[in-house]
C-alpha cells in the first residue's frame, strides 16, 4: 500500500483522515537538526528526493487529531529548504 494509500479507505471523502494537530520538536527522543550523508534516496520536506549527497535530518514526534495520538516521524532537508521553511504552513498547526 502506498503512503497515502489508507485515503481511500476514509469515510469521509475530500477530508483528511486525521489532521496534524501538533508537532513536538523538544520532547523525549528528539534530536535537532544535524548533517547526514544519503546514501540512498531520501525525501525531503519540500518533496523533492534526493542521494549521494548532504542533507539534514531531524526527529520530531507528530500529534495525530484531537486525543493522545503521537507516532515520531524523521525528516530530512537541504541547507536552503531549512532556511526557507515555514512549518506552520507546511503542516498547518502550530510547533
């Protein structure tokens, strides 16, 4: 099944399953950003994929809905993609 391949299964069409309601960049198994080299092919928070290269990578943990849902999820970015990013727009909710 792909990434979004649960969408299909949603009752309510033309809506998200579940909106992400928060994102926890300083709790317990974060880590900020730091240099990483990709070896294979990664996707970045801009949507681009990119290999053989540097890039950043972080662990943040994403709070699901309106109850206690979190699952950690890693992102990675390029230098300029962290400078220009805005992660209240990206993900619509506050950091």
């Amino acid at each position: 099944m792909s990434y979004n391949g649960a969408n299909k299964f949603n009752p309510n069409p033309g809506h998200k399953y579940m909106e992400i309601t928060q994102i926890i960049k300083d709790g317990c198994d974060c880590y900020p950003w730091r240099e990483v080299f990709a070896w294979f092919p990664v996707k970045t928070i801009t949507g681009n994929r990119v290999w053989m290269e540097k890039v950043f990578k972080r662990k943040v943990w994403i709070v699901w809905g309106i109850s206690f849902h979190m699952e950690p999820e890693v992102e990675y970015a390029t230098f300029l993609e962290i400078i220009a990013d805005d992660e209240e727009e990206r993900y619509g909710c506050r950091t």
